[in-house]
C-alpha cells in the first residue's frame, strides 16, 4: 500500500513537473515577444493608454522573471507609468473627448495594480492612486450607485462590472499600503459595491447566477423574460468579473450569491469561448476568469480542473514569435501586447505546486 502510494505521488510530482515545464517554456517565449516590442521611450502599444503599459510590466514581473533585460524593461516601463500620473492621483492621459479623463479608472486600477506587484514603486503615488479610485465610486439611489465607470470625470453618470471590478480588485490588492498613510484610512463603500454587483446578477431562469455588464448597455445582447420584457443578457467573463468582485468584498464562497454564480459558471464552463460572446474578449475572459477562481479558492468548476484545461489551451493557442493574439478585435484585443500580458498573467495563476 505504502509503495502504491509513493508511486503515485512520484508520478503525479512528474505530471505537475511537466506541466510547469510547458508553462515556463512559454512564459520564457512571451517575455522575449514583450521585451522586443517595448519602445525606446518605455512604454507599450499606445503611449496614450498607460495600462498597456502597465500590464507587459505586470506580467514580466511574474515568477521572479524580472531580472536582467526583463528588470531593466520592467524600470523603464514603471517610470513611464508614474510619469502619467495626474494631479487628482489617476495615471491616464487626458482627452478632452472623453469628460477629460481618457478612461482613468481603468486606467488607474490598472497601473495601481501593475505597479504594486512590481515591488518596485514607492508608496506615495501608489497611495494618491487609491485615493483617486475611491472617490470615482459612484453615490446615490440609482442602480448605479455603488459602482465605477471608465470616467471619474464625465459626461454622464454611468458604472460597469467590468471598470467595477478593476478598481474593486486594485482596491483590495493593495490595502495593505493604508499602513503607510497618515492619518485616516482611505477605501471604497464595499456593502454599496456589492449592491451594484447583485442588482446585475441573474436571480432565475437560464441565466441564473450569471451577470450583465449593467442594466443599461447590451454588451452580451439582451432576452426577454415570460413577462415580455426585455432584458439585458448574463454572460461568462462578466459573471467571473461578479465573483471576483464579491470575493474581494469578502462575500464567503457559501454565499447564495456566489454560490449560484459558480453554478452559472459551471453549466457554462468554456476555455474555448467567453460563453455569450464567442471569441469577443477572449484573452480578457481568460484573465477575469483566473483571477476569479483564485480569490474564490475553487479548484473545480463543473468537474474542471480549470488550472490544467486553461493552461493547456492558453499555450496552444501561442503564436510562433511568442505572443498571443485575438483574430476578433472587439476590446482591443488585435494587440498581440494586450493578448499576451492577459495570456502570460494567466499562466503564472494556473501555476500548480507539485505534491
């Protein structure tokens, strides 16, 4: 019994070996693809959209993988972003198209998160940060309230799932910097949070546990109920963006909520599509999702192994030169620089210890 037993833990120790070995090797192939396409100035993609550059820095900074050129790009990629921040706090640049503000909430969530787990970036700006996405959170007695927009500065009054938990998830990655501020404390509402959240989740019907992207743009397309009314339709990578966000404001996995989330998720389970959108925000879909998952503790959805089937999907889907890219460009997601920071970020989350 003894032996049978050692043997099977030798080759499951093989097994996990195996499968970190595929998962460095193409870790390795998309760290050289980003550290080739950084420009000489330091950022990535679009100069103007400073989470494009904060996530390549992000995800070179994963597994210890920042040193040598990867260190060196990191540097220069964290400098560039701290030289976007603004005076109210958020990194973006301004565009007087957009309200002034040129998305800075998910721009801001983005870069504070980014620049948190670099190690690398004093306190003081990082500070300033939350303090600018907290009071982007939006007030009052719509269903808006509660939650966040691209805008701190706009137009009209607006608040998503998806800019919701973004800032919902800076927010708790990076509490701990609190400790550094004098005086009091600066956060979100979290009970108000988690109000907007439920107010976009599903309660019956095929979609039950499922969340929209809010209750007034059809991001996912719409339904309509016995009664005849039309309504705006759940799908995958929104629902993951609602467990996420409840996990971080610290819902427990037994919550009806989140328990008839993940039930959604698991009728629906998919690395092959974001379920709802085809291949619309894919690479996104497989970030929000594994993130997800990790803050919710779960190691199966619906009989899933999720760390091994995501894993092995992400890497065959990479490209030749090391990126990964989406043939569908809704949500930006033509930029190989996009597609393989959310791919390479993943793979570093679907890491799996060996026995």
């Amino acid at each position: 019994m003894k032996a049978g037993f050692a043997a099977a833990v030798y080759a499951a120790t093989l097994c996990a070996a195996a499968d970190q070995a595929s998962i460095d090797a193409a870790l390795d192939r998309g760290a050289k693809y980003l550290l080739a396409a950084q420009s000489p100035e330091g950022y990535w993609s679009d100069r103007q959209m400073p989470a494009l550059t904060a996530l390549p820095v992000w995800a070179l900074s994963g597994a210890g993988r920042a040193s040598g050129d990867a260190g060196r790009a990191v540097e220069r990629g964290v400098a560039f972003v701290l030289g976007t921040q603004r005076e109210d706090g958020g990194f973006y640049v301004p565009k007087p198209g957009r309200g002034g503000s040129g998305l800075g909430n998910y721009n801001t969530s983005v870069c504070l998160s980014a620049l948190f787990e670099t190690k690398r970036c004093p306190a003081a700006p990082l500070l300033k940060a939350r303090e600018y996405i907290a009071s982007s959170q939006l007030t009052g007695d719509d269903t808006m309230a509660g939650g966040f927009g691209y805008d701190k500065i706009s137009r009209r009054r607006y608040a998503d799932l998806s800019n919701t938990s973004y800032a919902l998830d800076a927010m708790r990655r990076t509490e701990s910097l609190e400790e550094y501020r004098p005086g009091g404390r600066v956060d979100v509402d979290w009970n108000r949070a988690v109000a907007f959240v439920d107010n976009l989740m599903k309660k019956e019907g095929p979609d039950a546990g499922g969340a929209a992207y809010n209750d007034r743009t059809p991001q996912g397309g719409t339904s309509t109920n016995a009664q005849g009314r039309v309504q705006l339709r759940a799908y995958g990578s929104m629902t993951y963006a609602a467990v996420l966000s409840m996990c971080h404001a610290k819902l427990e996995r037994g919550d009806p909520r989140v328990r008839q989330s993940l039930e959604y998720c698991s009728k629906n389970w998919s690395v092959d599509e974001n379920p709802g959108m085809g291949r619309q925000g894919l690479y996104y879909f497989y970030d929000i999702m594994a993130r997800a998952l990790s803050a919710a503790g779960v190691d199966e959805v619906g009989g899933h192994r999720w760390k091994k089937e995501l894993s092995q999907k992400i890497i065959s889907l990479q490209k030749p030169d090391g990126s990964w890219c989406n043939d569908n460009n809704r949500f930006w997601e033509a930029d190989p620089v996009l597609c393989t920071s959310f791919a390479m970020l993943v793979l570093e989350l679907c890491r799996e210890k060996a026995p």
